[in-house]
C-alpha cells in the first residue's frame, strides 16, 4: 500500500507540469514480453508459447491487472496522455518473437488496458513502445492497436528514422542516434 502514498501530489504536479510546456503526461509501465522474460526466462519463455500457454495467459492476467490499476490510480487525479511500455521485443536481427504470437499473447491484453484507460478520461491515449533492436517488423503489428509513438530505432540494427518516417509519416520516433 505504501507504493501508492503521495501519488495524488505526484500526479498533479506533473500534469501541471506538463500543460505549462506544452507536452504529455505519461504513465511508465513494463511491457508484458519484457515481464514474461523476467519471470520466465529468455530462452524459456520462447518454447512456453508452445508447451504452456496457459501459464503466459495467466501471467499476462497478471500483467494486465497491475498495469491497469496503476494506470485507473493515476487518472483518478489527472488525465493522461500516453501509455509506454518498455517492452525490448526486439533484437538486431528483428522480433523475438512472430507476429502471430504477439497478437495471440500480448496485443489482447495491451487492448484492454488502452480501452479501459480510454473509458476513465476523454482524452487520447497514446501507446509508446520502446523496443531495442530492428524494431520495423514490430511497427505495423502495434499499429494493430494504436500504436503512436515508439524508439530508439537503433542505427546498429538497421534502423533509418528517414525511411520509417516515410513509411510511417504519423509515428512520433524518439531516437535514431548511434548509440557507439
């Protein structure tokens, strides 16, 4: 219960903060790949789509209700703007994993906690991923569900924000810097 106290100053604070320059309120979340490979393993999670789907989905259950109470207990104090998740589903070489099991496993889940959040405010919600690695192949698959925002479009993995910003003229993109 502590984690919650001083949440309302917080918030407000920088809702203020954010409206005197113009920018976004937003509220941090880890991705559910980022939280399925935390709880169970990189190399493990990648079979457990396929032998135990049902303790993704239950994990996912999880993910789901926690992101979306902290998310109901900032918008009791302010509208948000954004919804980010750091997710890393990506690698140099492009996802981790196919795009029909991020639709099965993850998308349905990343919906609700967009719908529901939508339901609390007026305002827009705007879905940021952050995604190391080749993150092209990841683009049209969260554009599924609204995705707004995303980086660091890594130079290493063959990321050129000039291409996908042609490709994808209404994505807001944060990076595109050599990171070496």
């Amino acid at each position: 219960p502590g984690r919650w106290d001083g949440l309302e100053a917080k918030v407000k604070a920088r809702r203020a903060q954010a409206e005197s320059v113009g920018g976004m309120l937003r509220q941090n979340a880890i991705g559910g790949y980022m939280y399925l490979r935390a709880l169970i393993g990189p190399v493990e999670l990648l079979t457990t789509f396929y032998t135990a789907p049902e303790v993704v989905r239950a994990a996912m259950t999880a993910w789901l209700n926690l992101v979306d109470e902290a998310v109901a207990r900032a918008q009791a104090f302010a509208e948000l703007d954004e919804i980010f998740l750091a997710e890393d589903i990506c690698y140099n070489g492009g996802l981790l994993i196919s795009p029909d099991l991020m639709r099965e496993f993850l998308l349905p889940y990343y919906q609700q906690v967009l719908v529901n959040a939508g339901r609390r405010q007026r305002r827009r919600i705007h879905l940021y991923i952050d995604t190391d690695g080749d993150c092209r192949p990841a683009i049209p698959v969260y554009a599924e569900i609204g995705l707004t925002r995303m980086s660091p479009f890594e130079v290493a993995s063959g990321c050129d924000v000039v291409e996908i910003a042609r490709r994808y003229p209404d994505l807001a993109m944060s990076g595109g810097i050599d990171k070496r």
